[in-house]
C-alpha cells in the first residue's frame, strides 16, 4: 500500500491533522439561551467583521445554531461567508420596511448550523431614514425578538446571535447594542487603541441607561496580534490590566491565510483550517462557548 511508503515527516503531519480535525469537530456547550453579541468598535479595520464570521463559523462547527447578522453596508460579513446579496432583500428591508427576518436570512454554504442576514445595498440609507422613526434605537431588537421567538417555537433555536457593526456609533450600532446583551470588542494592539475604547464605553453607559440596562462588555478580543512588538506586548497588558475578566487569553496572531480567506469568499475555518489564524479563532469561540455555560464558568447559584 502507498501509506507504507510514507516517511516519517509525512506520518506526524497526517497524526497532526487528525488531532487538529478531531479538535475542530469536538462539540462546544450549548448556552441556557440565546446569547445576542455585538461586536463592536469604532474604528474601522480593527477586526470587527474577521472575529464576527471566524467566531460564529467556529461556534457552527462545534454544533452550536449561530446567525450572523450584517449589519455594516460594506456587506463584508457577506462576502466571508459567501452569501450572495445582489438582489436580495437584507436589514435594510428588516429595520425601515419592516419585512421580517425570516424572509431574508439565508443559509451558508458549508455550515449546516450558520445563516446569515444579509446587508443590502440600501443598508447606507438606513440611519437618515430610521431618524424620523418611532422607537428608532429599538427597530432591531423588535423585529429579532419576534424571529427568535418564532425559531424557538419551531424547535430551531439559534444558540449565537453574532452582530457585525459598521464603523461608527451610528445608529446602526446603537440598534445593535440595544438588543444585545454582551459586546465583543476587538482590539487592534496599537497605540490609540484604548483611547477609542473610552468612547465606546461612554456610549454604551447612555444605552445602558435609557434603552438597555443589561448591555455590558463581556469579551475582549486582541486581534492581528504581533507578539514580537514591544507595543503589542504593552497594549496587551494593559487591555488585560483594566478588563482582567473580559480578556480573552488567546490572541488572534496577524496571519496572512486570515486575511486572504475573504478573496475566496470564505471564513478562515474551512478556507485553511488548521492555519494558526484559524486555530486561534475556534479557540476563542471555545472559550467564549465555556465563559457563556453556568456547569463550567464555576459560578456558583445561590437560591
Ligand atoms: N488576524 C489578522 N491577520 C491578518 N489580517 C487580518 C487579521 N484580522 C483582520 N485582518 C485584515 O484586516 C483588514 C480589516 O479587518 P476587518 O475585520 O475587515 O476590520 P473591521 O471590520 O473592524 O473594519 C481586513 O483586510 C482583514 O482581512
Ligand atoms: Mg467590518
């Protein structure tokens, strides 16, 4: 048989592949309910719409319902997914036509557990024309409540809801912190990183205040990660200095396979899954997994 004349290097490598795809397969914890994450930043190019498709592709693959909600007119979740949206009704129909969800999301390719809602071209439009609108912070979390619900009752509960936000503190993202009840942030290690955390923060103190009490940053995520910087090094210690619970310990290496998995309209996880931009991800989504199971965060309830 040709497995015979394998050498020895080839053995460790296929032994490798195994255990790396045995890991990538190995069932992640279902939460209690639906856990609604907005990933959120305001700078633009920190990671956002990589760690929003790469974490709910990995949630996916470790069996967990996951729908992806893109929410940034690029439309770049879209693309990484490879949904076609060209045509297609999207959040724009959602949040100012009121066409419920069901009718736009549609599947991924490849993940029987991931979907998607798509970014329509007119999403542009959709903060000028959502301003003269009745509760117009609240427009997303009206119309997704009711899609949960319905899913639930069909017995096809989403375990993730994974929001991917544009670049600003529009109202888009407020639409987005409105219904979610934990953020996720991606950190760039970068010299003004932290100065734009501030702001976010500030914005999310007046949400919490006025339109959702129950928002709060839960995750932290230090993406394009350079270790061998002494300023990614210092950033690092300090994101984990002021945010010790929120951190999450793997960083995402910069990784050339991560950024090139877009072009193929894919995420990094079936695009090169065992590339260390990929291993870092589902990594994260472990975690993240694990932090959002009461039988394994070792809280304790008290009656
Ligand atoms: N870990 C990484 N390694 C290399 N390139 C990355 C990594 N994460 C993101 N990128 C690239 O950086 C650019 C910005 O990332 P993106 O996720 O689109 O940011 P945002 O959504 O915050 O604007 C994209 O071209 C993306 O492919
Ligand atoms: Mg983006």
């Amino acid at each position: 048989m040709d497995d015979s004349r394998e050498t020895n290097a080839n053995e460790a490598i296929s032994e490798k592949r195994v255990i790396g795809i045995r890991r990538l397969k190995e069932p992640m914890p279902t939460p209690i309910k639906t856990r609604i994450f907005t990933v959120a930043n305001q700078k633009g190019g920190v990671g956002k719409t990589t760690s929003a498709v790469n974490i709910a592709a990995a949630l996916a693959m470790g069996g967990l319902r996951t729908l992806v909600i893109d929410l940034d007119p690029q439309g770049n979740a879209c693309t990484a997914l490879g949904i076609d949206r060209r045509n297609k009704p999207g959040m724009y129909e959602v949040l100012v036509k009121d066409r419920p969800f069901a009718e736009i999301v549609q599947k991924v390719a490849g993940f029987p557990h991931l979907e998607c809602a798509p970014a329509d071209r007119e999403l542009a439009a959709a903060e000028i024309n959502m301003v003269g609108m009745v509760a117009r912070e609240s427009r997303l979390k009206i119309s997704l409540t009711k899609y949960l619900h319905d899913r639930e009752a069909n017995g096809e509960r989403f375990d993730y809801v994974i929001i991917d936000c544009p670049p600003s503190l529009g109202l888009l993202t407020v639409n987005a912190l409105t219904v979610a009840e934990e953020v996720l942030v991606p950190i760039q290690c970068e010299y003004y990183s932290l100065e734009g955390l501030t702001l976010l923060i500030e914005t999310l103190n007046q949400i919490q205040q006025i339109l959702n009490p129950v928002v709060k940053i839960s995750t932290i995520v230090l993406t394009m990660f350079d270790s061998r910087t002494r300023l990614a090094n210092d950033v690092a210690n300090s994101v984990r200095q002021h945010f010790p619970n929120e951190l999450i310990d793997t960083p995402i290496p910069r990784a050339v396979r991560i950024s090139e998995a877009p072009s193929f309209n894919q995420t990094v996880m079936t695009y090169d899954a065992l590339s260390p931009g990929a291993i870092a991800y589902m990594t994260v989504a472990r975690e993240i997994a694990r932090r959002g199971n009461p039988t394994t965060n070792n809280e304790v309830h008290t009656a």
